[in-house]
C-alpha cells in the first residue's frame, strides 16, 4: 500500500512530495526481497524536478510466501507512484498531462543531475524523448479516434507516461581467447537466458577487433572454463559484460602490438590499431589481428618473450549505475457494459543509450510491456482471508496475459549515449515493465473520467471496473 501527495506552485512545476509505502515482504525476508522496498523508495522523483521530498518505506512481515524482486524490482511502482500522481495533479488544477511533464521535466543541460534520493543521471533527454513519442503516436489526431469509439458505444482513453530506473549491479569479469586458426572465443561470466548474449558480444568483438562474425563464439555457465562470473539481473549484463568485453578488446590488442610491430619490423610506438589492422604510421605496412592471433602458435621463429597464444580478459563495474529512459503512450477503449479493456494502440520510444542490436531491444522491450500489461489489468496473487490459503497458484487461477491481449507494439528508439561506461550503453532487460502499468492504468482513468472514476486499484478487471462504475463513489 502507498499513499502519495504532490504540491504544485500557481505555475504547476512541482514544489514536493510526500509518500509513505508498505510493503508486504511474506513471512520472512529471502535472499533481496528488500531491493524493491529500497528503490521504490529511491526512484520517486523519476525523471522530474523535485526541489523537497519526504518520502517512508516499510516492509511488513505477513501470513503470506515470501516475496523477492522480479523484472524491475521497485522502479515499477515508484514511477507508477509519480505518473498517477502528476495525472491526477493535470485533472485537478486543469493543466494538460503532457504540459505537467514538460514543465517538471529535469533538463538535459542539467545533466548530470543528482536527485533528492542520491541517483546522479549522467544523461537524458527527457522531453525530446516525449515529443518523439507523441509524434509517433499522433497524439494531435486523438479526438477523431474518441469520437469513432463512442459510436460503437466503448470508452476511449489515453495516457503519456515517462519512467526512468537504474539498471546494473556489482562487478564482473570477461575473457577473449583466439586459438591457433583465428577464431576468438568469448569467455562470459554473465549468463543469457533468451537476451541473445552471444549476438550481441560477437557484433561488440566483431566491430573492435575485427574478427568474423561467423568466427566467434561464447561459452558461459561452464564451470570447467569460466573462472569466475556473476550471472545476469538488473539489466546488467550488455553495461557491465560489455564494458568489460571491452576492456579485454582494448588489452588482446595491447598484448598483441609488440607482436605486430615484430612481424613488420617496427617499433611498437609506430604501429597503430584501426578497423581490425595493425598499421605502421606514415607507411603501407598492415597486418590483420586474426593474422597476429595465428603467429602466436608459430611453432618457431618467435622470441620467446612472446609466449604462445593470445588472450586477455577484463572487469568493470556498475558504480556508478546507468540510468534508462522513455515515454509511453496507450490508448485503449473501455466497454462501459462489462468493464473489459482493449488496449487500442502501444507507442514506446526509449533512451537505452547506444542501441548495438534494434531487434533484440525491441525483443526485451514487447517482452516488459507484456508483463507490465499483465500486471495492470490481469495478474494477482489471492489469498482466502479466512484460512489464508493461496486461491491463485496455478494458471488456471493466476491470469497472465495472451497474444490476443496485447497490441502491436510501435517502438522507436532516442539514443542518448551513457557517459559513465566505454561503449555507451543503458540498461533495456526492465524498460518495458517499468512504464507500462502507469500507462495503462491512466488511460483506463482517462476513459472513465467523464462518468465519475478517479482511482483504480492494479489490476483493473472487468469485474473491478464494472463494479466501480455501477457502485458510487464514497
């Protein structure tokens, strides 16, 4: 349960607020179920300018299983926290929802920017990402679109949104080997369980050293060969493996300069590297990396001071984290006579900073929508109040959405590079189910507005819509 306040000047910029949260942790504490206590907490201020803040969270022991994190971990009901408030705030004192965002919008020559809760943003461009959005989504063509639905009798609502979460946790390590016939392995202490992990590390490696696509593979979860490696969560992976991937790039080629510069007779602080080729300045002297690789299992001809094979691994960090961005548009239309939903169209464009592979980003992203979506119109865990026994532990009690529930999703892209890794990149694992609850909820609420609904609960059923409507409010 979270009750939450926001104080507005005449001007509707955001003077401060106030949020007190319980959170219900199960009977006992497991593993990190206190990450979303803590960054539901943290993440309050969101993408705005809140000059004061007092914000409490509590966790609270009950009767019921324990809880831990799952797929954004606290960033989803903070947002959702400060998107329903400022759509509330737009209807009560009569500013347009997306004016209210604009003029709390923290600016991008304010980066970086440190919040109220400690966060330091290193980068954003919160409003052109919004009006990006907006453009796709012809925010200006809505009323045709209304109109259209109140013919046919249904209820047609809309709602911008803009979220932003901190993705990336703790340290890891990454390791490349070349074998003697130049193809180059890649050591992983992530793991990928459907993020496409050994696409996109072989597109980073292809690009920086030059190697064959084709000639690159991973190995992760090995114990036998991966000597040490942390796993995958919070968005991790691409930001913190592939920075590291990138420091091993950096130190092979460094490792195998002086080779380089040997096989074409120079002097090491005379050869470059550029585009997957060692070059002697001011001459036409080149040598591939893959052909370097091979010489190093030269059986002879090479000084010993070489050594045989080339290899090199590297680290980073997520201190400090990165933070992902980006605005929501839905529209749905809601049957007044039975309180279903149907999500009418989805437009998303998101700042995850360098974008290395659009498709699976845009994988990662529908697959966050869908359960954000979820999460705001199907998904509950019930409980029997009188013997506490858990009524929704099968699929066929625990609604999930379906193919058919969900719309084709418009995604786009607003790269704003990450300043605090070597290759640019943003978290993009949680996107989708960080911004999509808000969204949907306040469209369903924009529908409604007009017959009396200011508030809904997660998740807006059809029963809990109809009996809303038909039951006036206290």
């Amino acid at each position: 349960m979270v009750q939450g306040e926001l104080a507005l000047d005449e001007a509707g910029k955001i003077l401060g607020m106030r949020a007190q949260a319980l959170h219900a942790v199960g009977a006992y504490i497991v593993g990190a179920a206190m990450v979303p206590v803590l960054y539901s907490l943290k993440l309050i201020p969101s993408a705005y300018v809140v000059p004061s803040l007092h914000v409490m969270s509590r966790a609270v022991f009950t009767n019921t299983s324990p809880t831990g994190p799952y797929r954004g971990a606290g960033r989803p009901e903070a947002v959702y926290l400060t998107e329903r408030l400022l759509d509330r705030a737009a209807a009560v004192v009569g500013i347009d929802p997306v004016e209210i965002r604009r003029r709390n919008f923290i600016p991008a020559t304010a980066m970086p920017y440190q919040t109220p809760t400690g966060f330091v943003y290193d980068s954003g461009e919160f409003a052109a990402t919004t009006d990006r959005c907006l453009e796709i989504a012809d925010w200006k063509g809505f009323a045709a679109r209304r109109a259209a639905s109140e013919k046919r009798g249904k209820r047609r609502g809309r709602a911008l949104t803009y979220y932003i979460e901190d993705c990336g946790v703790f340290n890891d390590r990454m390791e490349l080997r070349f074998d003697p016939s130049g193809n180059v392995t890649i050591v992983a202490g992530t793991f990928s369980h459907g993020q496409g992990h050994a696409t996109t590390y072989a597109q980073m490696v292809s690009e920086w050293l030059g190697v064959p696509f084709e000639n690159i593979r991973l190995v992760q979860g090995d114990t036998s060969q991966v000597s040490f490696g942390r796993g995958t969560y919070a968005s991790r992976s691409v930001m913190i493996g592939g920075s590291a991937l990138k420091a091993a790039a950096d130190a092979l080629v460094d490792k195998a300069r002086p080779l380089a510069a040997h096989l074409m007779e120079a002097a090491p602080a005379d050869v470059v590297f550029k585009e997957g080729k060692f070059q002697v300045v001011g001459t036409d002297r080149s040598m591939a990396l893959v052909d370097v690789a091979r010489a190093f299992y030269r059986p002879v001809g090479l000084p010993k001071q070489f050594g045989i094979g080339l290899e090199a691994n590297g680290a980073w960090s997520a201190e400090p984290q990165n933070f992902p961005n980006g605005a929501h548009v839905c529209e749905v239309e809601v049957d007044p006579e039975t309180g279903e939903v149907a999500i009418d169209r989805y437009v998303v464009v998101d700042d995850v900073g360098r974008v290395i592979n659009p498709l699976i980003c845009e994988g990662q992203i529908q697959g966050g929508l869908a359960q954000g979506i979820g999460q705001a119109l199907f998904e509950q865990i019930a409980y029997d109040r009188e013997s506490g026994q858990l009524l929704s532990g099968t699929f066929a009690d625990y609604c999930m959405p379906r193919a058919d529930d969900l719309p084709p999703f418009d995604l786009d892209f607003h790269e704003v590079l990450c300043r605090t890794n070597p290759i640019g990149v943003k978290g993009v694992g949680e996107a989708g189910s960080v911004g999509a609850p808000p969204t949907v909820i306040n469209a369903i609420l924009d529908a409604l507005r007009p017959l009396g609904v200011d508030h809904l609960d997660m998740p807006a059923t059809p029963a809990r819509i109809w009996e809303r409507l038909v039951t006036p409010a206290k």
